[in-house]
C-alpha cells in the first residue's frame, strides 16, 4: 500500500525503499519520528468503509536511521477502539494482523517508545511494509 492509498498522513511520510534489518530495499512508506513518548505520535489513518475483514502489515525502524539505541512503537486503534500496539528495536521487524470488519477509521500511531535510552530527544525513521487490506 503507498501513500495515496491512506486517507490522511504526516507531511513528511514518503513512500520509499527502505533496508530494514536484513531486507534491502523493502518498499514501503517512512518518516522520521522525533522525540519520545505517544503525546505526539506520527498518525496515519485509513478509511475502510466497512469494506475489508483484516489487515496486515510489518514495521520497523529504517537501518539508516540517526540512532540506534530507539525503541519504534506502534498502535492500532480502529473506530477510536485499541486493538493492539507492539515495539521493535533496530534490527528487529514486527508484523501486525487485525481483524477490521465493521471499520471504517483506522488510526496507525506511530512514535519513539520512552525509555532511559530515548532521552525525550530521540529520533528513528520509522516504515510501514507489507501493508494489506483484505
């Protein structure tokens, strides 16, 4: 799925090829997420219209991003309901398989996880791959 696919997003996202851990040149969609904590996450959000019974999509942190000492969060919430959130670490890539029938808004949060490490000063490049509505 590329940008033009989702509703609303940051303006500094960008669909891209990304080397993640061992994956080179994944494509996907990217943006660099500054500082720590979920106050001000990064929010991606589809509209579904009811239209599709699940999602699925891996995340993780881009091998060029500035530090590697960040935790990457992200949550799902759809129709303003939680249904899930996982964290990876450089290196690492996590994947994501949510029903979403009956959904129409489906908010992706994306944000530095808040650790000793994090500082409240951190920064990742955070992508979206493999991303699938079915």
């Amino acid at each position: 799925m590329t940008l033009s696919k989702i509703f609303k997003y940051p303006d500094t996202w960008r669909d891209g090829r990304y080397d993640i851990a061992d994956r080179k040149q994944v494509p996907g969609v990217g943006g660099l997420i500054l500082g720590c904590g979920d106050l001000d996450p990064a929010i991606l959000e589809l509209r579904l219209a009811n239209n599709f019974s699940k999602l699925k999509l891996e995340f993780g942190q881009s091998n060029s991003s500035e530090s590697s000492d960040q935790t990457l969060a992200v949550r799902i919430d759809a129709n303003g309901q939680y249904r899930d959130q996982k964290s990876v670490k450089l290196n690492q890539i996590a994947a994501f398989e949510i029903p979403v029938q009956k959904v129409n808004a489906l908010k992706i949060s994306v944000y530095l996880k808040e650790t000793p490490d994090c500082g409240g000063f951190g920064s990742a490049e955070a992508v979206l791959t493999n991303m699938v509505l079915s």
